[in-house]
C-alpha cells in the first residue's frame, strides 16, 4: 500500500511538472525498443510506463480528469518538459517505424488532446525554427528600413554629383 501511495504521488508531481504529458500504447514493443525510444525522448521528456488506475488517480488528483478514457490496455506516458512539439515529433516517427506504438493522446495547456490533435501538434514547425523564421522576417524588414532610410541621402549624392559634372563640363 505504501508503495502505492509513493507511485501515486510521485505520478501526480510528474503531471504537475510537466508542460504537457503524451499518452501511448506500447504493446508488442521489446524492451530493447522502449529503451531507444526513451533515449530519443530523454532531452525533453521523461517515458514511463504507468499501471492504469494509478495514473487515474494521480492525475485526478493533479486535476487532469481528462485522460481516464484513454487508459486502457498497456499505457506508457511521456512527461514533457522541453518543447511539446519535439516530443510529439519523436513520438510520431517513433510510431512510423514501430506500428507497435500508438500515440493515444494527451494533455496540454490543461486541454485534453485525442490521437488527431497530438498527429498535428507533431506537424508543427518546432519553438527553434519559428524563432528562427521570426528572426529572419524582423532582419528583412530591418533592412528594408535602413535601405529606405538611406534612399533619400544616397540620390541626393547623386543629384549633387551630376550637378558638379555638369557645371564642370560647361565651363
């Protein structure tokens, strides 16, 4: 009992902590598959695999009521603590060379997320390349300013300069 007490609260901290929490069927994957999976996911995201009513409790205790459908069967968690999306990303082609695993669900941002909505968090472009887009739009748009703001001077130059050759070759 007191084992279970200490697995529930140590769930219930993981739910707590974590930025969003990846639900996964693993059954039929070998042990040394979960052990590369866990290695894929190890820099943002910890894996564990979850006795069910436990996990219930913990999360519901966590305030997360919303994955009690979803545990059934063999379940596996994946408690993110980086970027959801690498996570998501991972687990995606993970599932692509495993069929093995089948990504359940989740929770993320307290929202409840079903099997479709994890595929098209994994589609998205990760925190690194939206930042890197983002840099590149405001250096464009930098230059762009200082290349208007340089317009003006730069033709006056050339008016002056035009003005000079003239009064030079008529004289």
């Amino acid at each position: 009992m007191a084992n279970k007490e200490a697995s529930v609260a140590e769930l219930k901290e993981l739910f707590s902590s974590s930025t969003a929490v990846l639900l996964t069927e693993y059954r039929g994957l070998t042990v040394a598959q979960l052990k590369t999976l866990r290695s894929t996911l190890r820099a943002d995201a910890s894996y564990a695999v979850v006795k069910n009513t436990l996990t219930k409790i913990a999360a519901n205790q966590a305030g997360i009521d919303s994955l009690d459908d979803m545990l059934a069967g063999p379940s596996a968690l994946a408690f993110v603590h980086g970027d959801p999306v690498t996570v998501a990303k991972a687990l995606r082609d993970f599932a692509k060379a495993n069929p093995n695993l089948v990504v359940k669900g989740g929770y993320l941002d307290g929202k409840p997320l079903d099997a479709a909505e994890v595929t098209k968090l994994a589609d998205l472009e990760s925190r690194e390349v939206v930042l890197a887009k983002l840099a590149g739009a405001v250096k464009a748009s930098l230059f762009g300013a200082a290349y208007m703001f340089n317009a003006p001077l730069a033709q006056a130059a050339r008016a002056v300069d035009a003005l000079r050759q003239k009064q030079e070759s008529g004289n």
